[in-house]
C-alpha cells in the first residue's frame, strides 16, 4: 500500500497547548452552552462577577452535568409527546424532536453505487477492490503523465438498467467533466463525472407504507430524481493514527452512478426508505455490485430546516459517506436537531460539509462547503462526448427484469401471500430465497400430476393444481402461502436457531415439495412433516417416500371414536377452559386442546379433524373438514 501523511489540519489539535488559550475556549464553551440550555453554568476559575463567588465546580464535572441535564430533557421531550398522543409509534417519536413542530425538514439524496462491471470506467484494469492490495491498477488511474483515459463501453450497460428501474430520460448524447480538488485518494487532483450535461434525468420513485415510510407521510411519497450521472470511484484510504493513511488504487477508476435525487423528502426515516428502495431496485435489475452493508452502496444527505410556514428552503449541509440505512436517520435526526438549536438560539446555519459516525448523536464539521466555483469545473478535454443508440436503450428496456414492486404485486394478488411475506422473499439473500420458492412451487406441481397420473390431454389440463388446499391445511388457503410459510417461518426458523446462511442445498427444494405434497394429499401430520424438514436440515439423504416409510412416520388415521374418546379425556380434565370457551367465548383456547391432542397422537392426530370434534362436543359453529 501506498503511504501518506495526514495534512497539518490532522495534527493542529496537538499543536492546541497553549493554557491560555485553553482557557478562553473553555470559557467561550461554557458561554454556548448556558445559551442553549437556558441555565448559568459556573466556571472552574474565577473571573471576578457573581458567578466567581460560588462554589467551584470541576470543569469534566461541568460537561458531565451539562450531558446530564440535555438527557433528562430528552427523556422530558418523549414523555411529553407519548402522553399527548402526537405520534402513534416509536419510530415516530424518534424521527420527530420537541419543539420540531416549528420548523420544516428538507431532505435531498445523493446516492453513490458502484456499478457491476469487470473493468473500470476509464482503463482495461480490473474492477475489484478485493483482491491484493494495488494489484489491479493501471497508469492511468496512478495519473501517470501521458496517460489516456479510454472508456470501457461495458460499463453504460448496468448504469443504463438503473436508469431504465428508476424511469429517467435516457439522453442519448452526454459529456463528461473534471471536478478538481486535492485529497490523498483522487491521484489526479480531479474526478471525472457528468455535472453539465449528465446520460439520465428526471426520473421518479414512489415509496409506501410497505416500504417503511414515517406515517407523515401517509400511504405513498412520490421522489423525483433531478439526474444520473456517471463517474470515478476513488481510492481507499485506511487510517493508521496518529499520522498515517495506507492507500489501496484498487479503487480508483471504479465505475460509479450518482443518482441526485430533488430534496423532497421531509422525515427521516421516509429518507432511509427510499434509499432502501432504491438499492433493491439496483439489485433487481443487476445494476450494482452488492448493497450498503458490503460497501456497494453510499450516500450523502442534504439537510436544512426552515419555518414550518416557508416557502424557501434553509441553508443546507451535507453529511457525507453514510453507509448504512441506520447511519442515514440517526444522522438526519441528529444534524435537524443542531440546526434546529442553532436557529432558535439566534445563530446562522452555515453551509458546511459534515460527518457522522455510527452511534454519535451529534453530526460534526468536516470543513466549509464548497461550490461549483470551487470545483472549477470544465468540460474533459480528453474525452469525446458519450453516444447512446437507440437500439442499446430500447433493448435494455424490453430485457429488463420484473422490478421488486411489481413482483411484490404478483405475489400478493396473484400468490394470496401478505406483503410483508412477499417483500421478504424478494429482498432475503439477494433473492435466492424467491428462486428457490418457485422451485418448490415447480416441483410440488410436478409431484401432485405425477400422484394424479391422468391419461387424456384433456384431463391433464383439468388436473393442474388450483393451488387451493387439503384437510391439513386451512380451507382455501393458497398453495403459494402454504409454501411461503415453510421456506420463511419452517426454514427460517431452522436457519435461525443453527446461525447459518440460507443454502438452497440444505433442504433441497424436490425434498421440501415432496414433505409438502405428502401433507397437502393428507399423507403425513404437520407435526411430522415439520420433523422431516429438520431430518433433511441435518444432513439425512434419504428420498421423503423412503424416509417415511422406513421411519414409520405415515399417518396412521384413527376412527372417529377415537377422536372423541381422546378429545372428551382432555375436555373432562381441563373444565376451566372449557367454561371460557363456552361462557367467554374465547374460542383461542381451542387451538390448545387442538394442540394437546396432536401432542399426545404422535403425529396421527390432523388438526382439522381433532378441531372439528371439539366443536362438535363444545356444541359451538363448526369448521367444515375438508
């Protein structure tokens, strides 16, 4: 790795020794600080007023109670709000602090995504920053003099799916530009980027409630997204205090996009969803290389508050490099609360870029913002305007795959499942887990013609699965969500409780059809069913038929006598619940007789049947057996 020593500005707070200048900052510390709270703070050395007459008090002891006092006025300000009933969650009391009901908050995104391609934006070298430290650089990306940038075509094609997913314009004319400023990572002294003349505008992506909006926001917020440009990654830097910075060109020349979005966007946690959105929709279409928690994924926010009644927007300051939808509310949260502070004690917001770091509660200043002035910046000269064809967008429109709301859509309307269920199959494992859903849905329907085993075409067409249920499942329940339950809640479950990741090997999806076409053709219990997955899970490589057989784990049905006989037994000895099911009518203490019955069968007892008896006994409306 390459070394470089941090700029004067790293090591100036060493340089800070001075008593007497110690001194003057404490006191105008102090002074900021009675402002903001209201309240007079001594002073640990007398400066000859009232204030030098009193007890003194220990400087740290001073901040400890200032911090002190700032959280039992948070706690005060939540307990306000919860008694008044203002927000109706606590994600909303989160997002929302005492006295914010004033002031209006602006949120605008700009969200970096490396893009997946092989090679970098400008050069042949390789794009993977996994690999051994500067292994895959080229003289280019070191700015070496005489190098040429050459622009790899490859790269505009998944930049060209995120556009299409986030429905932009297409320009089929752009123009790439230099954006000069000097940092250890930027070798070149400028980045190369599309600030004039950028290949995507004007695009557009709604957020529901589904998606986790605040509940400000009602079901829906439409976000419109000012542009999409292409540009250079940098290198990566890894500090090593207290004066050194490892550098890895890996990076450098990486192609990213840069989607802007207009600052439309007033809560929080509305802010983290859409970003949330708009990573699932990069993955979908195959756009980027992996998501916020591996780095693929980055963002900056523009935060400004201004009177609740105003038409302008306040000053505004961006937070940089936030990496996690996490880090984007709290630091949201965090920077409108200082600038709120800082309005209602007089003070101006000024522009400035600022950082945040993961469990902070207060955002801090990096350096002043800069502008377009400061940028400088110019057209490159050295590379020749970008020409998209019309053959290129029109297929990169017609191949694009199903983006997550549509599929989201099909699997509620179609599927029957609920949209939590729905958006989990989508977003789990990068959507391996909806891979293999379908799988089981494929092979359940192979194995139930197979079990029907019709001669005529005719009948063959009658015999496909309506995707409606048995006697083991609830009446009219889906197939789709019978086996959505399995694949999330069965298998989950199992996952879970081993702490491994999600394999479509661990129970095949031919072996999880099969444990579930065995129970919806009433061959085996839920109870038994449930015990083959987990036979499966650890290893067992037995086909389903043979496992069952061998392991006598078939149903053995039991006569309706023996339904009521055993039904009657645990009615007789548990006459309290029987008399709030009868009386109360808490009918939910029948699926606890339910349950003791096909604890104490052994796997024979079907839960419909058992349920049906107890009704019958319980003379209470009954559920058909189907």
């Amino acid at each position: 790795m390459f070394n470089a020593p941090f700029s004067p500005s790293f090591r100036h707070a060493n340089l800070l020794s001075n008593s007497t200048f110690a001194y003057r900052w404490q006191v105008f510390r102090l002074a900021s600080l009675e402002k903001q709270l209201r309240l007079p703070i001594y002073h640990a050395r007398a400066l000859g007023t009232e204030a030098s007459q009193r007890t003194e008090v220990p400087f740290r002891k001073q901040f400890k109670d200032e911090a002190k006092h700032r959280r039992a006025t948070k706690r005060l300000g939540a307990s306000i709000l919860k008694s008044e009933h203002i927000l109706g969650s606590e994600e909303g009391r989160k997002s929302r602090a005492p006295g914010s009901e004033n002031w209006k908050l602006t949120v605008g995104l700009e969200v970096h995504a490396q893009l997946n391609t092989e090679r970098k934006l400008f050069s042949d070298a390789r794009a993977s920053d996994s690999d051994t430290p500067n292994s895959n650089v080229s003289v280019f990306d070191l700015a070496c003099p005489g190098s040429q940038p050459q622009f790899q075509k490859a790269t505009l094609l998944p930049a060209l799916r995120a556009a299409v997913g986030l429905s932009c314009k297409i320009h089929r004319k752009s123009k790439f530009d230099r954006k000069h400023y000097y940092y250890q990572d930027q070798p070149a002294g400028y980045q190369i980027t599309q600030y004039y003349e950028p290949f995507a505008t004007n695009g557009q992506i709604t957020v529901y409630s589904h998606d986790g909006i605040a509940l400000e926001d009602d079901r829906s917020v439409k976000i419109s997204i000012k542009q999409i440009q292409m540009e250079q990654d940098t290198a990566k830097s890894i500090l090593q205090p207290p004066a050194t910075a490892l550098l890895d060109f890996n990076r450098v020349g990486h192609p990213l996009i840069e989607i802007i979005t207009q600052p439309e966007i007033h809560h929080p946690q509305t802010a983290a969803a859409c970003v949330r959105k708009i990573q699932a929709i990069l993955q979908s279409v195959n756009a980027v290389t992996t998501g916020m928690e591996m780095g693929g994924l980055r963002v900056d926010v523009n935060v400004s508050v201004s009177p609740r009644d105003s038409e302008s927007l306040g000053q505004r300051t961006e937070i940089k490099n936030l990496s996690s939808f996490k880090a984007i509310e709290d630091a949201i949260i965090a920077e409108r609360d200082r600038q709120i502070a800082v309005l209602e004690s007089g003070g101006t917001v000024e522009g400035e870029t600022r950082g945040w770091t993961l469990g902070s509660t207060e955002t801090k200043k990096l350096r002043g913002k800069e502008g377009e002035v400061d940028y400088r910046y110019m057209p490159d000269p050295d590379i020749p305007p970008l020409i998209i064809s019309k053959n290129i967008i029109d297929h990169i429109s017609e191949s694009l795959p199903t983006l997550p709301e549509d599929l989201v859509a099909d699997l509620v309307n179609e599927s029957g499942l609920t949209v939590k269920d729905a958006k989990t199959l989508i977003t789990l494992d990068n959507g391996e887990r909806l891979d293999y859903f379908d799988a089981i849905l494929s092979n359940w329907q192979s194995i139930d013609l197979l079990v029907a085993a019709p001669t005529d075409s005719d009948d063959m067409n009658c015999a496909k699965i309506k995707r409606k249920s048995s006697s083991n499942f609830e009446p009219g329940l889906p197939l789709d969500k019978i086996a959505s339950n399995w694949v999330l809640h069965e298998l989950g479950g199992l996952l879970s409780a081993a702490d491994i990741p999600f394999s479509p090997n661990l129970v095949p999806p031919k072996s999880m059809a099969s444990i579930l076409s065995q129970l919806h053709q009433g061959g085996i219990t839920g109870t038994t069913a449930k015990q083959l997955v987990a036979m499966v899970f650890d290893g067992e490589k037995r086909s389903i038929d043979t496992l069952i057989m061998e392991e006598s784990l078939g149903l053995q049905r039991l006569s309706r006598e023996d339904y009521l006989a055993m039904a009657q037994t645990f009615l007789d000895e548990n006459e309290e619940k029987v008399r709030q099911i009868q009386e109360k009518g808490k009918l939910g203490k029948l699926k606890w007789f339910v349950g003791q019955m096909m604890r104490q069968g052994q796997g024979n007892v079907e839960a419909a049947r058992a349920q049906a008896v107890l009704e019958e006994l319980l003379q209470i409306p009954t559920t058909p057996v189907r």
